[in-house]
C-alpha cells in the first residue's frame, strides 16, 4: 500500500497516515486528530513526540563492545483522547527507512514544513504547498481503500468485495490481527476496555492455524 503512493508532499503525507495509523493501531479520527504537540490547537485530540534517532553507522561502540546496536533508539510517543480516555501510545522505529513510521512521519514533517498545529493536513492541487487546514477521518478511510485496492490487495474477492473490505479500520484491524505479542500488550495498545474485544481480532489471525481435521487422521 506505501508503495503505490507517489513520491510528493501529498504522497509523503499519506504515507505517514497509513504507517502511523498501522502502527499505532489508530482510529481513523485519533489520526487526524493529532497535533504536533499540546495545547495547539482548539479541535486536536492529541498530540505527537518524537524521541532519539537512528545512531550512524560506525557510531561508538557500547558497552557490551558491539557495533550492531547501532540500529535504532527511540521512537513516536503519541498522547491521545479516545473513546476509552487518555492514553500513550508506543511506537517504535522500523528496521528500514522504507518501512519505518517515525521515518516517514519525520520527512512529511520537514517537507511539509508541519511545525505547529494539526498535523496531518490539506495539500494544494498542485502539490506545492500545505495548507493549515486539518483533515477529515473521511481522508484516511479513502486512502485506505484506495491504496489497497491499487496493491492488489484480496485478489481473491471480486471488484465489490474488495471495496467493502477495507476502510478507515482496517488500519486498526491489520494492526490488532497480525502483532504476535502477548494479548495484553494489544489490548493497551490500542485502548481496548477489555480483553475480550481484542480477542476478537486475534480469534481472526488464528483461524484454521491450528487443524483438528487431520489432527483427528482425516
């Protein structure tokens, strides 16, 4: 889906909305609702920190005397109102530029020259300049549909079907269905009130995994 996506302010921008929104495990309104930081702006609904980098290669080595920590620290830390109130959300650095969230979010914010404010926000026809105009959630559900449909995503389905497929939360969904870490770390991450919410999601990904069928000889 990132890769469909041209490499413009707009593409850079969208880009950041399905990556964070993945990774976050967003929904589509705690995406917009972001701001660059607290008490920015009158209709946020939250707000964004970014912490260390990517050391360079050929950084010190620590203390155990390995070079191949070099890899990443840090990360985004999202502060957000959401149904179930107040929560952080974690979201740590990819193991490539082409992947990583915090990587994307940082270049669509230095591009775009996104300082202040919300911060996903409207871009002129032209791709030249961004406006200081917030997004609608309806952006994020268009975007993922239409990217997903552009990937070739669910061939399997027809035209119809893979239109209904996808929306704003499959972005929250992917995310809740595909992480292979403990239930309660899921459940905290995306806000869940109870566990059983996101058992739900989990009782998807492990569909047909185990086979009692020809486990009973059949």
């Amino acid at each position: 889906m990132l890769s469909v996506l041209d490499n413009n302010l707009r593409g850079l921008r969208d880009r950041a909305i399905l990556a964070i929104g993945f990774a976050g495990g967003l929904r589509r309104s705690e995406i917009v609702g972001l701001d660059c930081g607290p008490d920015q702006s009158d209709d946020g609904t939250g707000w964004i920190e970014i912490f260390g980098g990517a050391r360079r290669a050929g950084a010190a080595k620590d203390d155990a005397g390995d070079a191949s920590s070099a890899a990443t620290e840090g990360g985004l830390l999202l502060t957000i109102n959401g149904k179930t109130g107040w929560r952080e959300v974690e979201i740590g650095r990819g193991s490539s530029p082409l992947t990583c969230p915090v990587a994307m979010l940082d270049t669509w914010m230095r591009l775009g020259r996104v300082k202040h404010g919300p911060l996903f926000r409207r871009v002129t026809q032209k791709n030249a300049d961004v406006g200081a105009e917030r997004l609608t959630d309806k952006h994020v559900a268009r975007l993922v549909q239409k990217t997903a449909l552009a990937a070739g995503i669910r061939g399997d389905l027809t035209e119809g079907e893979r239109k209904l497929a996808f929306s704003g939360h499959s972005l929250r969904a992917g995310l809740a269905s595909s992480a292979q870490i403990e239930e309660a770390h899921v459940q905290r991450h995306l806000g869940h009130a109870s566990a059983e919410m996101t058992r739900r999601y989990q009782r998807k990904r492990d569909r047909f995994r185990v086979n009692l069928t020809k486990a009973a000889g059949l």
